[in-house]
C-alpha cells in the first residue's frame, strides 16, 4: 500500500526494482544464496525456533481462566472497554466495590480475612451462611425511613434469584470460599489450599468465583495461586435496588466508626467517580461465520489458482504441506509470544487468526517462487535462490514493515480487544517474514536440489507454449486467464488486514454504523481513559494491580456469566462501574519487597518444571530434521554443496592448481570429465583432475625436459575424455588419459605454418582412436589417421586464415522448426554418423565452409551480398543448431551451414577483433516436436574502451521460443521471429580477461584499476629478470591484492552478480607475480581455468560443478592453440538444453 500512497511522487503504483548491485538486494541475494548452499543450517535454525516457540503452548495457554495462564480465544467477541464521557447510555446495572489491603501481597492473611468480613457485614449486613433463597418468600418492602438498614431477610428478598427486577442485586466475595464465617477463616488450616480448591465455585446466581474477580494483584506458581495484594468484594444491582443505596450510605458511615484501624481512600468513603463500560460477549454469528467462511473460500481460490500457475512443481502436495506448515508455524509461534508478555487473545474468535496471516504471507511465498521458476534452469541452486531472494525479499520486508507500523498505531486507537489482536497480527507478519527467510526458503532449496521442482523447469516453457499454440489470448480477462498478465495481489493482504481491524471494531460498537466506527477511529479519542491521565491518590499504597487495569482484565466467561443473569437474550451488558473504596489496614508495609514479574506467571512455571523436557524434545526434533534432511539429500551432503567455496555464502569459489610449473603456463585444454592439461614455459606439462579426490600427475616433468615434444604448438583433447594429442613442429604424439600410457606418434609437417586449428573428429565406432585435423594458416588442412599413421591433405582457402572453427553435428536426428501451409511441421534429419565441419575467416574477408562427408573435405565459399562491405574478422559456430556467426566490426550476421542462408544480422557495437563468444539454450516445444531458443546471447569487447558487452535476446512473450532457423515469421503460436525477439545489452567496464558460460553468464578476472598497477623500468627487468617475480615479504606493493575475480550474468536473467577477491588469505603461495593472465579456457557448465603465471587457477560460479561424466551431456568444447599473452581462441561456446 505504501507504494500506492507514493502514487504522487513517484508516478507509478509499483514496487520499485533495485538493481542487482544495489547493496540492499546484494546482500538479501548473499544471505539468499548462503541458505540454499546451508540448506540443513537454515533448516535447523527454522524448526529449532519453531520447536522452542510451539511446544510451551500447552503450558502458556488455559481455558478456565484461574490459573496464571494465558486465554485461549474461542468462537466469540468478547472485551471490557470503557465508554466515552458523555455518552448518553443508560446503564444496565452499577458496580461498587472495596479493595481491602493489609502488607503487600499479604490479603490472605487470617486477620485480613475477618477483618474483611466485617467491613462487607458492615455494608450488606450479616452474610454468614448467606442463602437468599430464603427470602424468597419475604415481601420486597423497603423501609420508609432511608437512614435504616435492610434486615437480612428484607435484603435478600431484593436478590437477583429471587426474581429479576430493577431492584435486584447481587454480590462476590473471596469470603464466600469460607460461607462468610468467622468460625470457617480461623479453624482453616491453610488459607491458600482452601482458595485454590474452591477456584470453581460457584455463588447462588451462578457466578464461578474466579480468583480473577475476588482478588487483585494475584501471584501463580504451578498453576496455583500463591500470593494476592487485594481482596475485592464487589457489590452488582440494578437502578432502583435499595441494597446498592444502602452500601453507599454505609460508606460514607464507615471512616468516623474504623478511622483508627484502616486508612480510606477517598477518605470520606464516598465513590463518587464512575466510568460506563461495556462488557461484551457475543457468540459468532451465522453471519459471521458465512462472511469467513466466503473469505476462506476465496483465499484458497486464489491459493490454488495461483498453484496451478506454478506448472513445473511436482507434486503439488508438499508445496502445501509446505505452505501450511509455515502458516501453523506463524500463528503458533505468535501466539506464544502474545502469552509470554500476557496479550489476550481471547478477545476475537479463533477463526479470524489463520485467515490474516493465510492473507498476509501468501504473496510473498507465491512471488518467491515464482521468481525461482523465472531463473534459468542451468543455474546452480544458490544462484537461483539468491537472485530470486533478492528480487522479492526487499519488498516484502518493504510491506511488512508498513504493515507492522499500521497495526501497531491501529492498536492504540481500538479498543482493547480488537488491540491485542492488532498486536498479534504485528508479531505474525515479522514471524511470517523469518520463516519466509529460513524454513520456506530451505525447503524450496531441498525441493530445487531433489530435482522435483527443476527437473520441469526446462520444460515448463514448452508446455505453456503448448497451450499457447492453439489459442491466443486477445482480451486482459483472457490474457489473465492463460496466465499471460498477473493480477496484482500486493496489497491483498494489508487491504484484508485493515478490514477485519474495522469489522471486529465495528462488532464492539454495533449499535453504531461502520461510517461512525471508521469517523471514531479518524478522531481516535473516545477509546483513551482520560481518567488514567490524572495522578491517582492510591499511588502511594503501591497496588500491585490498579482498579482500570484489574477492570479490564476481566474474563468474558464472568460477562457471559453476568450477562445470563441481567440480559438473558442479549450479548452485552453496560455498567457504571463506581471507583472502589480502598481500605488499607494500619501499619501494614505496602512497598513491595521484589519487583513483581514481568511475563506471564504460566512461562515461569514451564521454565522451572519443563525446562529439561523441553531442551532434550528439542534436541530430539533437531536430529529427526537433521536425519531427513540427510535421506533428502542423499546424493550430497547439503552442509557441503560446494566443497571448493571457501567462502560459504560466496557465488564464487576459487581454487588453485600449484607446485606443477616453475615458469608461466602458455597453453590449457580440458576434457569432459573435468581433467585441466597445462603446458608451461618450464617444458613441463601436468595433467590436474580438479573433481573432488582427483589425482594430479605430470605428463613431462621439467626435470627431463628433452623427452617433451617442445616447442609444444597445439595440445586437442577427444570428446570421451580419453585421448589428448600434444602438437610440436615435427610430430604429434598420443596419451592416453584412461590407461595413463602413450599412444601413436604422427609425423607432421607444418611447413613452417603456426596451425589454426587442431582437434579431433568425433568419434567412429570403426575407430580405436579418432581422427586428427589440423588446419594451417595457409588455409590447407591435414588430418590424420594416428592408427595407421596415414595422413592426407585438403584445401580449405586460398587466403591465409585468421579464424577456424569447428561445427560438430550430433549423430542423433535433429528436429528444426519448418513452415509448411501455414502449419508448424516437425522435420527430422535421418540418423547419420556424427560429423564436423569447419568455418573459416580469411586475411582478405572470405568466409569458407567445409563439410566432412565419406572421409574427404569439400569446401566452398560462402558468398552473401551483407558481408562485402564488412571487416570480417571472426567466425563462431553455434553447436547442434546447424548455424554459425560471422563477426565484422559493427555486425554480427547468422548463417545457415546447410544453404548458406542468411537467417538475421544482428547490430552491435564496435567490436574488438577475435573476441566474439555465444552462449544459447536450445528447448524442444512439446507438441510440435521442433527446437527453438529460450534465449541468445553474445559477447564480445568493444574496441575503444574495451569494454565487456553483452547482448540477449529473448522473446518478448513468456514461454516462447525463438524460431531460429529461418527468417520467416511462424504463423502459428508459441513462436517468435529473430525480427521481434526483444534485445537487451550490458556493459562490463575493466572486464580483464573473461568467458562466456554455459548460461550465457559471464565470468572473467581482472585488475581493480590500472593506475595501481607496479611499474618496473626495463632496466630492472633486464638486471633481475625472472628471479624476483616470487612475492617478497620486504615489498610495500601488494601484487595480488588488485586481482578480482567476477561474474555478470545476462541482461534480463535472474541470476546475480558478483565479485571477490581472487586471492584470499595466505593464498598467494607460489604464485608468480604477473601483470597479465595467461589463457583462460571453459570446464564444464559454470567453471573457467585460467593460468596466474605458474599456476592454475580454477573459478567456479554457483556451487560443484557436474563435469559430463557425470550428466551424460556429450558436448563440449574444442581447445586448438594457446598462447601466453591471450587466451586461446580456439574455445568453441557449448550449448546446453
């Protein structure tokens, strides 16, 4: 609602979006993401303030109202709430009372007692063995003569069971425990055990004789009374009863016969001060109950509505049992605290309680997950929960604080009742807010990890396009309906919230309208006792409990009581309540010897008897969670998702590869299964396995440097992760990575050509080891056949080349998306073995393709008008798609393999030469059978400012896909053309040296700012060379301090970014200093190697990385040449579905 009230300002009704480096939102995406990685501590957590808030209630709450205890609240409205001065309402009855008072917390004194005894005999006459029944047959005469006293008999015959009149009466005492008998008090051993065994008597009009209404200033232990600082004797009648005009007489009699044994307040013992009240109990209604009963209806429509939106949960049930669970936990946990600091709750029916926080916390639970769902599927699970976290998490703590102070300035305009609901609701909505944080968010992170939800995820898209295909929503009802256009629910909650407050406000004043009730609230004075504002004459007898708030406290069980005897068919009742005329017994010590408790008496007792109980059931239901959470995540251990994060709530880790190189690495490559081969300037080449427990080895150590083939021009790995070729300027040689032994070595001649490109083909069942392709500068390509050492040559181009590029195709059938007859047809490609063809770039701006086909290369050009008036400098292959990307300096064009089609020419900014990377996700839609994207995106460096720029492209619906291989507009639904996908653009400034990921993320490392970087003379270089690039304890200048290592994630995406140091504490062990980094090459999904002069360094984004072997994903990438200054470009982007 704030944002609402913020209308005028800032022009818009909706919630503001930070920006993901907002610091507000980085840290909500931090704290987001260290939960999902902590998902068994965040758990604990939970359910550990869940178990310690829920398991006192038995023991907080009552429903008898005598015993220290908290009120449980039932199926009525009930309150004591006085009326405002003025108010022209005539009274139902009147109320006198004394408070008789001796030492503090001492009124169950034997003396007290019957020296009480006398004063209520004194007022009403005798009243030992008090039975007004017996006046029943006693004519109701009164005395003609005011100043003479009612006879016992006279009196009783005006009782209230005798007959309801407007001269009825009646009355409760403590004395009454003992038949208001001297003889009874004094033959009682012991006062206490008598009063808390006659806790449920009752008197002759059936009024239980609670200890609330017969003392004041009570003290519990066990769930018995142990001390009272007042007995209260309390006198009810109607207008006309003379026994009410009898006790005020008799008061005013009292101080000149007693002055030398009590002291009186007021001194005269005249009570004339009085204030109406009004004491309500009114059952829930039939039409109270349809009208929550209708709310209840529509909130669990919205609830499921809004659940069959969420396709891709399966199953259903636990998200509920999730979200009512967490609504159990709200409500239970707030009403411990309420009991706790004695909050009465009884004061609204229990039905109203679920409905407000049911209302209040389901928005925010729906846009969580929602949000999650939004995220990409390839994220790692902490990604997802923290962006999604820090995408909602702001502006439910945004509403949730506007609520809480809404009803926390409500509550002091209400009445009391519909206050300590108010206050509930308050400590509900923060209660709400914690396990929105902890439980839920833990149990959406186990449910994303099981792959319950994120198992259809992937294809939540396809099936909404599904049933988009058929039918396309026109009208905002039926774009609401198909789930195109949400309704806004951000102020459901406080709007439900607001008008329950006015209705329980309104019930309590149901004389009046709800326009009163609502101006009343505006001018919020008649619920303020101005009486309380003046400074009570009793403040120096130190009451325990003052006469308003002993008034107030009052339990609806005594109004129903009452109310049955004076109103028998009403609900409610109006008193004059008089001020109570105090008697303080002489030379009693009135100031209290301890400050008295401040919680509710019921959570002392539990702390002294139920403390260790409580400790070992908690310990208990922590250990279940914790053995459950285990069988959840059997796969992994939650606590350690991430076993290379030494930071736990870091997006980012880092780890390092040292102790293999004494001098620079200038080359890298890596296998499928995760195995990182470096190759360094030392002659040595290590083999490094950087999955958890893998074993490190040296190929060729530096120790014999002459049995390395050096200089080492090329190194290619197979896509089984079992063979890597080493290329030098005279042969090739063979290892296997399985077996750890040589392989076959392949002469070679480069003709004193640097190679272009240099892989394997894929493999071929006929094959023992594949085939091996190296492509020369010259344009000629040689592969070879390392099993029986043939080689044979192919003309690619005339030109030198500047750029190769493999293009694999898998041997499965490949569907694209075909327009046949304005219908979508899904056309398969006949299985046939897999094969690579090769696009190259030229000195001269010629683009070439070469396809294999039956052991031989045939080539041709690509000839497009677009392309003449471009410097083509760059060509990238987008993997299974049968497409490519040819790079100029302002354009970017897609092309067709098959026919050389030119499918879309995307504009860019000016681009960097050879700098060009993609990344894309292919998805299959359901009811066609045909591929589409989910989303584009290509990176490249701008060429002035070197800038890192990232442009996306997705489509401008949600749940469709991107129709890629052709420029024609689909026909059909569910489908959008390259013409209309939207495009957005990110800039990186300093990006360093970086890599496009398989989300389409981008990962890179740099330094934080040039002007620090250290300038060492060029005679210094020559003196000291390489000898002092190891870090010195005596230099000023910290050389890794400047290195960071950072993510950004695609515009548009739901992911977050992030930086961190590259290297942390006592981690710069071995490390060279260097002023650039060496080649940077992809592992896997979301993890780049890169070399930091000697040593190897691994960046991984979002938690362990899966390496192939471990998914069963068969694409990869294809590592030709590396070089020390620049990364090697030979990196092939991978597609991930």
């Amino acid at each position: 609602m704030i944002w609402y009230l913020l209308y005028p300002f800032r022009a818009t009704t909706e919630a503001p979006v930070l920006a993901p480096t907002h610091p507000i939102r980085h840290q909500l995406s931090r704290y987001g993401s260290y939960a999902a990685n902590h998902v068994v501590t965040t758990l604990l957590v939970s359910v550990a303030v869940a178990t310690m808030l829920i398991y006192p209630i038995p023991f907080l709450f009552t429903t008898d109202f005598i015993n220290g205890a908290s009120n449980m609240p039932h199926h009525a409205w009930t309150v004591a709430q006085p009326l405002p001065y003025g108010a022209t309402i005539h009274p139902d009855v009147m109320m006198r009372s004394i408070w008789v008072h001796s030492s503090y917390m001492q009124a169950l004194d034997k003396t007290l007692l019957t020296c009480a005894l006398d004063l209520q005999d004194e007022l009403l006459g005798s009243t030992e063995g008090f039975n007004p029944s017996r006046g029943r047959s006693e004519d109701r005469l009164i005395p003609q003569d005011p100043t003479v006293d009612l006879s016992p008999r006279q009196r009783d015959a005006f009782h209230a069971i005798n007959g309801l009149t407007n001269q009825s009466w009646f009355f409760h005492s403590p004395l009454q425990y003992w038949d208001c008998s001297r003889e009874h008090i004094l033959a009682d051993p012991d006062t206490l055990r008598t009063v808390n065994d006659k806790k449920g008597q009752s008197t002759s009009v059936n009024v239980t004789l609670r200890h609330s209404i017969v003392f004041s200033g009570k003290r519990f232990e066990d769930r018995c009374l142990t001390a009272a600082d007042a007995l209260v004797i309390t006198l009810v009648y109607l207008r006309d009863s003379p026994v009410g005009k009898q006790w005020e007489r008799k008061a005013a009699t009292l101080p000149e016969k007693i002055a030398d044994k009590w002291d009186i307040y007021p001194p005269d013992g005249r009570s004339s001060a009085s204030q109406l009240y009004e004491f309500h109990f009114r059952p829930i209604s039939r039409q109270d109950s349809a009208l929550l009963a209708i709310a209840y209806s529509l909130t669990a429509v919205y609830f499921f509505l809004s659940l069959s939106k969420i396709r891709s949960i399966k199953p259903k049930y636990g998200l509920i049992l999730t979200v009512v669970s967490q609504i159990a936990f709200c409500m239970m946990s707030s009403f411990t605290i309420c009991a706790i600091f004695r909050v009465d709750l009884s004061r609204i029916p229990r039905a109203a309680y679920p409905l407000v926080v049911l209302t209040m916390s389901l928005e925010n639970i729906f846009r969580l997950i929602n949000a999650v769902i939004l995220t990409p599927s390839q994220d790692s699970t902490s990604s997802r929960i923290g962006y999604a976290f820090g995408e909602t998490a702001y502006t439910a703590i945004a509403s949730s604080v506007q609520n809480v102070i809404l009803l926390m300035g409500l509550s002091r305009w209400v009445s009391p009742g519909v206050s300590a609901f108010c206050i509930f609701a308050a400590i509900a909505i923060i209660f709400d807010l914690f396990y929105l944080s902890t439980f839920f968010l833990a149990v959406l992170s186990v449910d994303v990890r099981r792959a319950e939800l994120s198992d259809a995820l992937t294809k939540a898209s396809m099936r909404h396009n599904r049933a988009a295909s058929d039918i396309r929503p026109r009208s905002t009802w039926e774009r609401i309906v198909y789930g195109k256009v949400t309704l806004s629910t951000r102020i459901a909650g406080t709007i439900v919230m607001l008008g329950f407050v006015l209705i329980a406000q309104w019930h309590f004043s149901e004389k009046d309208t709800v326009f009163h009730v609502l101006s009343r609230l505006l001018r919020g004075s008649q619920f303020l006792d101005a009486a309380s504002l003046e400074k009570s004459s009793l403040d120096k007898i130190h009451q325990a409990r003052s006469p308003r708030s002993w008034l107030r406290m009052q339990d609806h069980e005594t109004a129903h009581e009452i109310i049955s005897i004076i109103k028998p068919t009403a609900h409610s009742y109006v008193a004059r309540v008089y001020e109570p005329v105090v008697f303080v017994m002489k030379g009693s010590d009135r100031m209290p010897g301890s400050r008295e408790p401040t919680l509710l008496p019921a959570a002392y007792d539990f702390i002294n008897h139920q403390l260790t109980r409580f400790l070992v059931i908690t310990v208990v239901i922590l250990a279940a969670v914790r053995l459950l959470t285990n069988y959840l995540l059997w796969e992994e251990d939650a606590e350690d998702d991430e076993p290379h994060d030494t930071d736990g709530d870091a997006l980012l880790s880092v780890s390092s590869f040292r102790r293999g190189h004494k001098l620079d690495v200038v080359m890298l490559a890596a296998t499928p299964d995760g195995h990182v081969i470096s190759v360094g300037l030392d002659r040595a080449i290590h083999i490094w396995d950087i999955r958890p427990g893998g074993i490190n080895y040296a190929l060729f150590d530096s120790e014999k440097p002459n049995e390395a083939p050096f200089p080492v021009l090329a190194i290619a790995t197979d896509d089984c992760s079992t063979w890597l070729a080493i290329l030098s300027s005279y042969k090739a040689v063979l290892w296997n990575l399985k077996e750890r032994k040589w392989g076959p070595q392949l002469p070679v001649d480069i003709y004193g050509q640097k190679p272009e490109a240099f892989f394997f083909n894929p493999p071929d069942e006929s094959e023992a080891i594949p085939s091996l392709v190296l492509v020369r500068r010259n344009g000629t390509l040689t592969e070879y056949a390392p099993e029986i050492c043939e080689a044979e040559d192919f003309g690619i181009c005339r030109s030198p080349l500047i750029c190769v590029r493999p293009l694999f195709e898998p041997s499965k059938s490949i569907h694209t998306p075909t327009v046949c007859c304005q219908a979508l047809i899904s056309v398969g490609k006949p299985s046939s073995p897999g094969r690579v063809a090769l696009v190259t770039a030229s000195r001269r701006g010629c683009v070439h393709a070469a396809l294999r086909e039956s052991a031989r290369w045939k080539s041709h050009g690509v000839e497009l008008e677009s392309l003449r008036d471009d410097d083509i400098h760059q060509v990238v292959p987008l993997p299974f798609l049968g497409l490519y990307l040819i790079a100029g300096v302002n354009r970017v064009h897609l092309v067709n393999l098959k026919d050389d089609d030119l499918i879309h020419t995307f504009e860019t900014e000016r681009m960097a030469p050879r700098s060009l990377q993609c990344s894309h996700s292919p998805q299959q839609a359901t009811q066609s059978g045909s591929s589409g994207l989910a989303w584009f995106t290509f990176c490249y460096s701008e060429a002035e400012s070197g800038d890192c720029i990232i442009q996306t492209c997705v489509p401008r619906e949600e749940g469709d896909l991107i129709w890629f291989n052709s420029s024609v507009s689909p026909t059909r639904g569910g489908w959008c053309s390259w013409e209309h996908v939207h495009e957005v653009r990110r800039h990186v400034e300093n990006p360093g040296t970086w890599n496009v990921l398989s989300d389409g993320s981008v990962i890179g490392v740099r330094q934080k700012s040039r002007q620090n970087q250290v300038i060492v003379s060029e005679e210094r270089q020559r003196t000291e060379g390489l000898r002092h690039r190891s870090p010195r304890k005596e230099t000023s200048r910290d050389g890794f301090g400047r290195w960071e290592v950072w993510t950004v994630f695609q515009a548009g995406r739901a992911t977050m970014d992030e930086s961190r140091p590259l290297f942390q504490a006592g981690d710069k062990r071995g490390h060279l200093i260097v002023s650039e980094l060496g080649p940077m090459i992809r592992v896997g999904q979301k993890t780049v190697a890169f070399s930091f002069g000697n040593v190897v360094k691994i960046v991984t984004v979002g938690g362990h990385e899966r390496f192939e072997d471990e998914t069963g994903d068969q694409s990869r990438e294809y590592l030709k040449t590396g070089s020390r200054r620049r990364k090697a470009l030979g990196i092939r982007p991978r597609a991930w579905s």
